[in-house]
C-alpha cells in the first residue's frame, strides 16, 4: 500500500478490522466475484480490499456516504478506470467465473456484456434513433436496417419510451426531458443485451415522477439482468433491491439481503448509516 | 505650462478633492466610523468629489485639444500684414504652414515676415496654454465647491459614482465600435466615388482587371479595366487550397492532443503547435517563394504539366500550414468543451477510442469546430503577405492551381504601394476592393456565429 490509508483507522476505531465485511458476502449462484480488489486514484487509496459476489437474478445496492468508492467499485466492474490516466486497479473481478483484469480480456467486448447507466442521463447529441441504434452497431448485433429498427424499437419499448417518442425518433436525445432522457440511456444499454447493468444514481437528477418510472423499470429489469446500483437514497434501495452492501472509507462494512440490513444491522457503522446517524 | 503639467495638476486635484470630499463626509456623519448615518461609503463621497473636480477640466481639455490649432491660426491670419492677407487661400495656407514649420525648427527663419508671423504664432500658443491652465484650475476648483455643497448626509454618492463609471465604461466600448463605423464610413464613401467612374456591374462581374489609370488623357489604352471577377477567384482558389490543408490537419492534430495524447504529451505539442502561430507572415512567404514554390514546379514538370514560377498551389499550401494552429486550437478547445459524461457513455458501451471520437466527440464539438473553420476562412481570405510574395500578380479568371493567380488583398497592396494620386480609379479602386473584403469576412462572421449559436442552444 503506498500511503497508509484512513479507512483502516477508522475501521479500527470502530472496531472492525480485519473482518470485514460482516453480513453475507457469498452468493449462491454467483454471477460476479468480486476478490482482493484495491483501487487507487493517485495517491487516494478509494477502494481497499473489497470482496463479495454478486449473483444471478439479484439486484444489489451499493450505498454509504459520500466518497466511500461505491462509484470507484461500479466503475471496476465494467473496466471504465482504464481510462483515467492515474487510476491503478490490483485484485480480481471474475465475471461467470472469467477474471476481466486478465490480459486475455478485452474491454470492449467486456462493456458489451457490462452496461452503464450514469448519474446525469447523458444521450450523445445525436438522434434519438442513433442514441439507441449506436451500441448496437459497434457491436455489430445487426445485420441489416430491419434488425436494427427491431432492436430499436424493442429496446424503446422495455423502457417504456416507445410511444411517446414513436413519431420523433430523428430528433436529437438531447431534446428530450430529464426522465425520458434517462430512460433513453437504459435503452441505449439493453440495446447491446448485456449480461449486467451497472447504474450510477440513476436517479439523482430525476423528478420524483420521473424516478419512480426508473425505479418500475429497473423492477422488470431485475428478471433479466443482474443489476448494480448506486444509490444515495436509503427508500430506492429498499424499493429496488435485494441485496445491499454497505461501504464506508473505501471499505466493504456488511453485506447481506436487503430486508435484514434494513431491519437488523449486524454492524454499528450501517446502523447509523441507515439511521440517519452519519452519512 | 505645457500639456503633461496641466494633466499632473489635474491628478493632484483628483487627490485633494478625494480626500476632502472623504473628510467632509466623514465629518457630517459625525467621524470616523460613522458611516451608518451617511447614505454611501465616506469613499464614495471622495470619488463624487473627484469627479466633480475633474470631469469639467477634462472636458474642456478635450475640446480645447482639438480646436487649438485651428483657432491659432485663424487669429494669426487675421493678425498678418495686408499684402499677406489679400493672398488667395492657398497661398495663405502654405504660409502659414511654413509658420508652422519654421515654429518647430530651431533656428530663426531668415524671411523678416515669416520670423514676425512665427513668434506671433508662438507667443499665441503660450497664451493659449496659460488661458487652458487658468481654465482648468478655475473649473476644478469649481467643481469642488460644486462638491462641497452638495455633500451631505442623505447624499447619494454611491449612485452618483455608479452611473459615472457606467459612462467610462459606455464610452470605452464606444471606441471601440465608433472606429469600426469610422472605418466603414471612410472606406464606403472612397468606393463611391469609385463607382462613379466605374459602374457597379463592371466591378462585380467583369472578368478583366487591369486597373491602368491614364496620366494624360491621349495616352493609349488609357481605360483601365475593373472587373473583379479574377480576384474573387483566386482568392476563393487560394482560400480553398488552404482550407484544404488546413481543415484535415488543423481538426486531426487538436483530435489527437485533446483525445489521444497523455497530459505529458499535450503540454508539448500544443504550445509548439502554437508557435507556428507566432511566426510572422512574412516568413511564411519567403519560405513559399523560395522554397515550396520551385519544389512543386519541379514535380509538377517532372509530370509533364506546366507550372508557373508564382502558383497558387504554393501560395494556398504555405497559407494553409499558417492557419493550422487557428483552427487547431479552436477545434481543441471545442473537442475539450464536449462533456467527459458523454464520451464516458460511450465508453461503457463498449466504444472504442477512434469510435468515441469520431462518431460521438466530434459531432458534439462541431458547433465550435465549425466556428474556428469560418475565423479561419477570413483569415484566409484577407492573409496578404504569403499571396503578395507566392502568388503572382497575375489576374487570371483561372481555376488551376498551377497557374499565376492574384488575390484582393493583393491589388489592393499593389494599387497603393509607391506615389499615387487620391482621386484617380485606381487608387479608389483599393477602396471597392477593401469594402467588398469587409462584406465578405463579416457575412462569413455572422453566418458562423449564427451557427454556433444555434447548435449551442440545442446541446446545453
């Protein structure tokens, strides 16, 4: 470790340690492990020796206070560090049992199977026909304008935006509102048909109407996709979730189904998490 | 007392009428510290003074500066011996502007009425200045007492303040467009005057430019040529030639040093990428004349075409490579500006970098991209140097790069370079050239920033 990192004295100070994480960190049938990981920005140590699995069929919320690595661990579960030029990444993260930080992995073809959907709903400035059309075709799922317009209008159609857009797919994302935007994003990421969904405050910049659209959504997601969230809102991860994992410092703090972690926090830093008491 | 001491007077008012005006202000509102009961800062109440005790001076110096002269010489005139005053206005002129000349010089002109009429000029120049300092002082201290009375606790100073700096800085941005008018107003009122020798439609659409003016009225071929025509097309040719290296490798090194290259990198290329800006036009022309120039005609003969000495394809090559970092740097900071939100998205699509910056990046950074493509196109279009000394004089109504063209900027240098007489077509010629060059660059200017403003809107 090159600098000594806070978290360890804070976890010492309240008296965990080496155990983390208490709860459940196994799935039975898992679909991502997660091993050893370390992530470090700099000299910010922001993830530090994190490991859990995350199954089949399960929606898993990360939440914590701010600046504790839930964005950092969502972003290293689809490679996106890669890019960022101080960003250095040790441990292992398997995927249906494949490590993807083996040199035998490609990133591109990872974030195929590995989507995204960001905090502020960010449609390229192009067509709403493009915005969802794009991943299919660096992908090259289609392989002709029929298929394409299938795969549009389907993915459309599971968010739920097929109807109101139907008559103005050549206008640009860009033209459209906050809500309907992000829901443009998730189609933009189903489009691809990826394995995992990985979602960063999907909901931040929403209006309570336009959230609770999302979080139907991610409802009838969850039977297809596994999906990550991130999420500041302690409601949302009740709602959407069953599985939560806490963070504090760049540390895993407990992990475990949803219903237990929110009526019976095995550790006092969730507990006054969940409270209200920090965070 | 000359000009510099009347103004160092004037700052000394400035001073003491600050610190009065803060005193008797402070005063009023019963000392130090006592600002709750004034309406404004003690301050504002010193700036007030100040302004009152200098503004009317000012002024009057302003004034006094521009008509001085002429009111010196009128009262000379009036002063000078009969036999001199019954010469005709011309003569009257050129004597007095030998008064001038001889009040400038050193030595006493030898001439007895030229050395009287130059000390009288003298000595009612003194007067004036003494009359301007007694003026300023009598007018500053004016506006002091003007100050002093008006100075009282519910005053409002501070307002008093705002407005005036609003009007300094009113007036500060009206130079600046006052001399854009100014010079759109001379230059429109020259070319006039040109089109009444020479119509309109023979300037726009003839195909001739041989702008011969004759000197005496027998002289054959007298009848200069205006057609504009050849211009415009070499300098459209010109232009294009350049945008075409320009364009490609202006868009390419800023995708590259804004999406590509590491922090390391970036921090050397684009400073070297921007000295290439700061290498003046001259250079760029004798690097075209000498070497680019011979270089293509080489080529271009060792495939058998025929290549002028001075072609346009030099010319538009080297001008091209100038304009490079314009448009690079535009387009960096436009491809910058594209939200990291965005590229990220693609990104986790599974886009790859060439993908994210050409189907994603570039499209949202058009807008600024197109904006730096038209500056770079006026430039283009009125860049002198590199064309005067690579293109030729030429005037071909040619399309091929290879030949000999010739540019408005161009004529307009060559019309006005050496002796010319200012109302002859040739020379007024310059000026239709000039206001047509104007027309050009500023529909270009309104069409791109049109542009840029509409897309702007739509990607916010």
């Amino acid at each position: 470790m090159r600098t000594p990192s806070k978290a360890n004295d804070v976890a010492a100070d309240a008296g965990g340690g080496p155990e983390f994480p208490v709860g459940d960190p196994s799935a039975p049938d898992p679909c991502i492990q997660i091993r050893d990981l370390n992530a470090w920005y700099g000299d910010i140590h922001a993830l530090c020796d994190v490991g859990f699995e995350i199954g089949h069929g399960e929606v898993l919320a990360l939440i914590g206070p701010s600046g504790c690595g839930k964005t950092t661990l969502l972003r290293c579960l689809n490679r996106l560090n890669d890019a960022v030029e101080d960003a250095r990444v040790t441990g292992e993260v398997t995927l249906d049992g494949q490590n993807i930080y083996s040199g035998s992995v490609d990133p591109v073809a990872l974030r195929a199977r590995v989507g995204m959907v960001f905090q502020k709903p960010n449609p390229f400035p192009k067509s709403i026909y493009d915005n969802v059309a794009y991943g299919a075709r660096i992908h090259g799922l289609a392989s002709d304008r029929a298929e394409l317009d299938e795969i549009v209008h389907t993915s459309l159609e599971r968010v739920g935006l097929l109807k109101e857009v139907r008559a103005r797919l050549d206008e640009p994302g860009t033209d459209l509102s906050g809500g309907q935007q992000q829901r443009l994003c998730i189609a933009r990421t189903i489009a691809v048909d990826p394995e995992v969904i990985l979602m960063d405050e999907p909901c931040s910049a929403l209006d309570p109407i336009a959230t609770a659209k999302i979080e139907d959504l991610i409802d009838e997601l969850s039977a297809e996709y596994v999906i990550v969230i991130v999420t500041h809102s302690m409601q949302q991860a009740a709602r959407v979730s069953n599985r939560v994992a806490y963070m504090n410092q760049g540390q895993l703090v407990e992990v475990g189904e949803t219903d237990r972690i929110f009526t019976n926090p095995l550790h006092k830093l969730t507990e006054d998490y969940i409270t209200g008491r920090i965070g | 007392m000359d000009l510099t001491s009347i103004l160092l007077l004037l700052a000394g008012l400035a001073v003491g009428a600050f610190l009065f005006g803060r005193s008797r202000a402070q005063a009023l509102g019963g000392g130090v510290g006592a600002a709750r009961n004034l309406h404004s800062l003690p301050d504002y109440y010193g700036y007030f003074a100040a302004l009152c005790a200098v503004l009317p001076p000012l002024m009057v110096l302003t004034l006094w500066a521009a008509f001085e002269e002429r009111v010196v010489l009128a009262l000379l005139a009036n002063g000078l011996p009969d036999h001199l005053q019954a010469l005709s206005p011309g003569q009257l002129d050129l004597f007095l502007n030998s008064v001038r000349n001889a009040a400038s010089a050193a030595s006493v002109p030898a001439d007895p009425v030229l050395a009287a009429a130059t000390d009288e000029y003298l000595s009612l120049g003194r007067s004036s200045r003494w009359l301007l300092s007694g003026l300023a002082v009598v007018l500053g201290a004016g506006g002091v007492a003007a100050a002093w009375r008006s100075i009282h606790p519910a005053f409002r100073a501070r307002n008093r303040v705002e407005t005036a700096i609003r009007w300094f800085l009113i007036a500060a941005s009206g130079v600046a467009v006052l001399t854009t008018v100014g010079i759109l107003l001379a230059v429109s009122f020259e070319a006039l005057r040109f089109f009444r020798d020479v119509s309109l439609s023979e300037f726009l659409f003839g195909t001739t430019w041989s702008p011969q003016a004759a000197i005496r009225d027998d002289q054959i071929g007298s009848a200069g040529r205006f057609g504009m025509l050849p211009l415009l097309s070499g300098t459209l040719l010109i232009a294009v030639i350049a945008m075409a290296v320009a364009i490609p490798v202006g868009i390419l090194s800023a995708m590259y040093t804004a999406e590509y290259a590491s922090t390391r990198v970036r921090a050397l290329a684009r400073p070297v990428l921007e000295i290439l800006a700061g290498i003046p036009t001259v250079v760029y022309g004798f690097f075209a004349v000498l070497m680019v120039a011979p270089w293509i005609r080489t080529i271009g003969e060792s495939l058998g075409l025929n290549v002028a000495a001075e072609s346009a394809l030099a010319a538009g090559l080297v001008m091209g490579f100038m304009i490079v970092p314009l448009v690079s740097s535009l387009s960096d900071e436009a491809i910058r500006a594209v939200p990291a939100s965005i590229r990220e998205g693609a990104e986790a699509l599974g886009a790859t970098r060439s993908e994210i910056a050409l189907d994603i990046v570039l499209p949202a950074a058009m807008p600024g991209i197109v904006g730096g493509i038209l500056l770079a196109v006026s430039r283009a279009i009125g860049e002198t140097m590199i064309v005067v000394m690579a293109a030729g004089l030429a005037a071909n109504l040619s399309f091929n790069p290879l030949e000999s063209v010739t540019t408005v900027t161009v004529q307009i240098t060559t019309l006005l370079v050496g002796d010319q007489e200012f109302d002859s077509a040739r020379t007024l010629a310059a000026f239709a050239l000039g206001l047509v060059l104007f027309i050009i660059t500023m529909l270009l200017n309104v069409v791109g920033l049109g542009y840029v403003r509409r897309y702007r809107e739509r990607y916010e």
